[in-house]
C-alpha cells in the first residue's frame, strides 16, 4: 500500500463527487490550490492538521480517506 497514493487518489475521488473543482475544495479548507493538487498527484506529503481540515471538508470520518479503493463503499 502507497500510502500518498492511495490518500491522493481518495481526496480526488470525494472532492469530484461533491462536483467541486480543487480552487473551490482549497478555499473550503483554506489552504492553496497547488497543494490540493499536489497531493492529489501524490507530489506531497500532508501534515496530520491538514489530514483533519480535509476530512472536515469532505464531511467525512477521516479514517475513509486512508481506505484503498476496493474497500471504501
């Protein structure tokens, strides 16, 4: 388990369900639009406040974001 990847790829999957783009996601978390990206391009990793504020945004548990693919639903 890629653990960047498998957050990244998870961040994209909840944010495009809730039919925001990452400029719109960013400013919900008050954080940059690069830095959305880039953790959506596993280019970063993510301090665990951030993991928090992300979570909160999504309005999810934040354990979901961390799940692989197959074991989400």
């Amino acid at each position: 388990m890629d653990i960047i990847k498998v957050f990244g790829s998870n961040l994209k999957k909840y944010r495009t369900s809730m039919g925001i783009s990452q400029e719109v996601f960013a400013d919900k978390c008050g954080m940059h639009r690069t830095y959305i990206s880039a953790i959506e391009c596993y280019r970063r990793s993510i301090s665990l406040e951030n993991i928090q504020r992300i979570a909160d945004a999504l309005g999810i548990e934040t354990y979901k974001l961390f799940l692989e693919e197959n074991m989400n639903d």
